[in-house]
C-alpha cells in the first residue's frame, strides 16, 4: 500500500499540511503536528506524518506564522495558529509538538478542543534559559548557531554546528545540508519569550494523555530537561540512542512514529 501523500489545506491565519488516513481506526483522535524553531510544516513531510495517517488518524500540519517585518510573531501568536487549524479540522486533536512547538501544546492543553500531548523534545515549562546558559558554556559555536535561527538561513559556519546537533552521523551529509537550507527566519520575539518560565498547566491536573520523547544525546534540549518535563505533566517519558534534536528526519523516525501510533492506541481505546 502507498503511504498517504500530503495535501493543503487553508484556514482564516494560514495553511496546514494534511495526510489522510487509509483506513480510519474507530475512535482514534486527529493528530495536528506543530514544528519546532525555524521549521516548518515540512520537517513532518519526509514520511513521519504519513506514518502516522497510515496507523488510522487523520494528521495535519501547522505552518506557524512568523509575523512581519516590525512585527514578528510571538508564542501568542503561534497559540493562535493552532487554535485556528483546530477550528478548520472540526475535531478534537492530539497535539504533537516538537521542540518550540512542543511548548506552544503544552500552553494550550486547557483548550477544549484539545485531546492530549504528544511532546518532542519539547522546550520544558521552566523555559529554556537554563539550558541556553549550558550550552553556551559547552559549546559556543552551537549557542551562538542557535542564537542565530531568526536570520534566513544558516551560513556554513553555523551550519556546521547545527549539522551535528540536530542530526546523528547516520543521517547522509546530503540529506541533512537540504534539511538545513530550509532552516532559519524564526521569530525573534517567539525565540526570547521559550526563555522564560511557561504557565503551563500539568496534563494530569487536566485529564488529559500526554506522553515525552527525547534524544538522550541533544545539546538543544537535554535529556534532563526532558525528564522534568515529563515530571511536571506525571507522563511517561522515553530517551532515544542515536539520533539528534530532529528526531523525525533522523535514523529511527519509523520506530518512533510506530511508538506514537503504540501510544495512541492504548491512550485512545
């Protein structure tokens, strides 16, 4: 069977991507995935949203905003672009938030329309500052790299430092300089405001199914951030060998997606 191809949808701040399942698993909630820092919609499309609509859910994409020049979009923003794609999908969703998309679901997890958290290697609810001020004492090149992501695209310089940490070795250098090309023009406003501690509300307060993912090796989000994080929503939580902060381009994205789609299915019975 062909894995489902991504199509477009519109809605009133933007456009989603959209996989629609095969076959459709009873009860299985739509799956709305929200891209990390200067990412888009894209990271989802070289297979793992696809994996997922192959497990039975109908699966969409946010392209968040970034705002305009003298004007750049902040998590409010963001939040917003979110409640809008919920608003188009009709359905209650799980959120599937990676990195700085990661904190934006877990900011919304009070909303009605909202199922449930998937998070990866999200930024934790004590925001990144801490983790920021370690990585600029560990690695420099990468702090400064990072610091860098609201420009349009990485020089090769920083290209270089992010190669290495948002993929594993096992990722072809070809691969990972395209994935990298498409990276940067992030919102500064967005980026200075993950720094600060979130008043996010903890998933078991809520009721609602919330599982956290990691790469035990990233220097982005540290495998301790993303324990903490996992303690503050009680979720249970998995650390991952081998690959990077990019984990559904890097080795592995399969399993990970067919551990999600394991997750769901007990969480959403």
């Amino acid at each position: 069977m062909r894995p489902p191809e991504a199509h477009r949808l519109v809605h009133h701040r933007g456009t989603l991507l959209a996989w629609d399942p095969p076959a459709a698993r009873p009860g299985a909630p739509a799956l709305l995935l929200l891209h990390g820092a200067a990412c888009g919609a894209w990271v989802w499309d070289e297979g793992f949203g696809a994996r997922l609509a192959a497990g039975g859910h109908a699966v969409f994409a946010v392209e968040f905003g970034r705002g305009r020049a003298g004007a750049p979009a902040g998590l409010a923003d963001f939040a917003e672009d979110v409640r809008s794609a919920l608003g188009a999908i009709r359905r209650p969703a799980v959120l599937v938030g990676h990195s700085l998309g990661g904190l934006v679901a877990q900011r919304l997890l009070p909303e009605a329309g909202v199922a449930g958290t998937i998070l990866l290697a999200p930024v934790p609810p004590e925001g990144m500052a801490w983790c920021n001020w370690r990585l600029a004492m560990a690695d420099p090149p990468l702090w400064r790299a990072v610091a860098r992501l609201s420009e349009p695209r990485p020089g090769p310089s920083d290209a270089a430092a992010l190669r290495r940490a948002l993929f594993s070795a096992a990722v072809p250098e070809a691969a990972a300089l395209r994935h990298l090309r498409r990276m940067g023009g992030e919102s500064r406003v967005a980026l200075l405001e993950a720094q600060a501690p979130q008043a996010v509300a903890p998933a078991w307060g809520l009721g609602r199914p919330c599982v956290v993912h990691g790469a035990r090796r990233d220097p982005l989000v540290p495998a301790d951030a993303v324990v903490r994080t996992a303690a503050w929503h009680a979720a249970p939580f998995a650390l991952t060998d081998g690959t990077g902060h990019l984990m559904m381009l890097d080795q592995g994205w399969d399993a990970l997606a067919d551990r999600l789609l394991a997750w769901l299915e007990e969480a959403f019975r």
